[in-house]
C-alpha cells in the first residue's frame, strides 16, 4: 500500500513562494526608473541653463568688443568729427547759431581747423578788462577806506583802526526840552544853523552838551578826527563870532528870562560860548612824547579817567575832590592855559583855577603848575578893542599928532 504522496501540497506550497516573487519584481523596475528619470530631468535642466546663458554671454562680449572699437575710431577721429558723431546720436546738443568771428591775431593760430571744430575765443582783453576792474574796485575800497597808524596812548592802549567817513559831533543834538522859551529856542535854532558856527565847531559846546560828542569819546581814531576839524578852524573869526553870540544870548528877545530862570541848558551855552578861546587852545595841544592830542590821551585813559576833568574847569565844573590828573607835560601844559585865562575875571576859570591848581601840586609837587590867578585885565576895554578896531586906531592916531604938535 503506497504512502500518501504529498505532492498535492507541493504546489500549493510553491505557488505562494512564485507570488511573491513576482511582486518584488516590479517595485525593483519602477525605483530605478524613477532614479532615471530623475537624473534625466537633471540632466535637461542644466543643459536648458547653459543653453540660455551662452547668448548673454555672448552679446556682452559683442557689446564689449563694439565699445572698444567706437573708442578706438573716437580716438582716430577729429575733434570736429567727434563731436558731430555725438551730436548725432543725440548725446551732446550742440548750438546751431553760427560761430564766433576769430580775432585777427588768431587767423595765425588756426591751422587747417575742420569748419565744425571748435575754435577758441579771444579772452585775452576780457581778462585784462577783469583784472583791471577788479583792481579799480580794490583800489577804490583801499581808497575809501585808511588805516591809521599803531597810536599809543598815555594809558598804554594801541589803536590801529581803520578809518571811515562819520558824521561830525554837533553840540545840542538832543534838542531842547528842558523848559526853554520860543524866543529862547529860536535864537538857540538859528546859532546851530549859522554857517560860520557850524565850520567853528566849538569844542566848549560840545564837551557838555552833545550825545554824539560822547559817543565819539569812546574811539581815539574819531575822537582824532573831531579835533583835527575843530582845531582847523580860523580861531580869531571863531572868537568873534562866538563872543557875539554870547552877547546876543543875554538879550530879552533872546534867551534873557531862561537865563534869570537859571535854566541849566541856557546857563551852559552861555558858559560855552564865552570859553570857546581857552577850551579851543586846550584842545588843541599836543602830547610831546607821542604828537597826540592832549584831550584825546586824557579822554581814552581807561587807567586814569580823572584825566579829563581838567577840561571842564572853564564851564565852571570844580575839580573833583581826590582827583589824580596824570602829571605829565599835557597836564601842565593845559593848566598854563587856563591860568592865562583867568586874567579875564568874567572867565568861570577865575572860580575854578586856583583849587583845582592847588589840589594837582598837592599830588604831583608844589611848583607842578602856578596855584595863582593871571594879573587880571579889563575885559570890557578889550572887548571893545576887538568890537572897534578903527575907533582904536582912530585914538592912536589923535595921540600921535598931539605928541608931534608939543615937540
């Protein structure tokens, strides 16, 4: 009896061993083509990159080698022609209005020129002109315009300013509001009006009573400048016309009942007028050691401002008690002024001198200057002297012929 075969189950056995070969089989084939593929798309797309960028890299190359000969053929080029190539190609604009005429010294220098070349115009005469005027307008601001000189004053203060054309100090330029009457105010108007005044320019007068005088003060260089005009002017006319005003003040139609009222403004233009000579010979002395004037060492003196207040004496101002003035040459000099002028007793000298005289010796030595009045004289004879010059002479005259007729 045969054993029971067992291949039956044989094939049943194997048949799930082929399945599953054949499904392994073809996951294999579909991987690798996909890898395919994939190195294929790879492959595509660099070749695509490379295939596009070879034009670029070739116009770049065109336009390089292109710029290289157009800079070599502008180098060949004329001028005229380059320039004509650009106009063009509407790089440059050029100006269509024909071309300027040569000089006749040019026609030398223009060398077988294109007709388009540029052609260079005359600017040698407009140079020079430019030169000239720009010379001519340095010249005329150098000229309008001075420096003065390094000036050293008594206080050790140098002044190198420059100099520049400022209106002249009037006396009484803030007007006059101080209660003063019409008849008063119009006499006051006509005398600052008066030619001869104005070209006197009492230096009395403006020592009290002028702000522009005052802002003057402060420089040396106007201060300088002032002076130099005051002291210009004809002092003998300048005394005369003064003293008549002076005269003239005193009168009722005038400023009579100002001056009885003791109004100070009126009391100090009489007080100016009357010493315009002593205060004119004042200001007008010089400094010894530096050719300055006096007043305007004493004025800009930061160091000693006492200096000045000898100045105001003739306008019956006192010295100030323990005043100092420098004792130097301008000093004594100014005071042998004043004494001289004391010798008219209607002078306000002859009330301030000897104090003031007194206190500089008891500071710089008791013989410094004369603490004494000049020997007086009889200002009214004088005066009439100056009024009356041929009845004067008229009397010297009659007193000749009376000596004559008794020898």
């Amino acid at each position: 009896m045969q054993r029971p075969s067992h291949h039956p189950s044989s094939p049943l056995t194997h048949t799930p061993k082929h399945c599953r070969h054949r499904v392994v089989k073809p996951q294999t084939t579909r991987s690798s083509s996909s890898q395919q593929l994939l190195l294929l798309l790879i492959f595509l797309t660099c070749c695509i990159s490379l295939s596009s960028a070879s034009p670029t890299i070739l116009y770049i190359d065109d336009e390089l080698v292109e710029a290289q000969i157009e800079a070599r053929t502008a180098a060949s080029e004329p001028l005229g022609s380059t320039f004509a190539r650009l106009a063009r190609s509407g790089t440059i604009l050029v100006d269509q209005s024909p071309p300027p005429e040569p000089n006749s010294h040019e026609h030398d220098l223009d060398l077988d020129r294109g007709a388009g070349d540029l052609k260079k115009r005359a600017d040698t005469e407009s140079s020079s002109s430019s030169s000239s005027s720009i010379l001519s307008a340095s010249t005329r601001r150098s000229s309008s315009s001075s420096t003065l000189a390094p000036t050293s004053t008594s206080s050790g203060i140098v002044a190198a300013e420059t100099t520049s054309v400022q209106p002249l100090p009037t006396p009484f330029d803030t007007g006059f509001n101080n209660n003063v009457t019409s008849n008063c105010a119009s006499f006051m108007s006509s005398m600052l009006s008066n030619s001869t005044f104005k070209q006197c320019l009492p230096f009395s007068l403006l020592l009290q009573n002028s702000n522009s005088f005052f802002q003057a003060s402060k420089s040396l260089v106007r201060i300088t400048q002032t002076l130099d005009y005051s002291c210009a002017a004809d002092v003998t006319i300048c005394t005369s016309v003064l003293n008549s005003f002076a005269s003239n003040i005193t009168t009722p139609s005038a400023c009579a009942s100002d001056l009885s009222s003791e109004n100070p403004l009126v009391q100090q233009a009489l007080l100016g007028l009357k010493a315009y000579k002593p205060l004119y010979t004042a200001s007008c002395l010089r400094n010894p050691s530096t050719s300055a004037y006096c007043f305007a060492d004493a004025i800009t003196n930061a160091s000693n401002p006492t200096d000045s207040y000898i100045y105001f004496l003739p306008l019956n101002t006192s010295l100030v008690g323990g005043s100092q003035p420098t004792c130097d040459a301008c000093l004594q000099n100014t005071m042998a002024v004043f004494e001289a002028a004391s010798a008219d007793r209607t002078q306000a000298l002859a009330n301030t001198y000897v104090s003031a005289a007194s206190q500089i010796n008891v500071n710089c030595g008791p013989q410094f200057v004369n603490a004494s009045l000049a020997e007086a004289v009889n200002s009214a004879a004088v005066s009439n002297l100056h009024s009356h010059p041929a009845g004067s002479m008229g009397f010297v005259a009659l007193l000749a012929v009376l000596i004559t007729w008794v020898l």
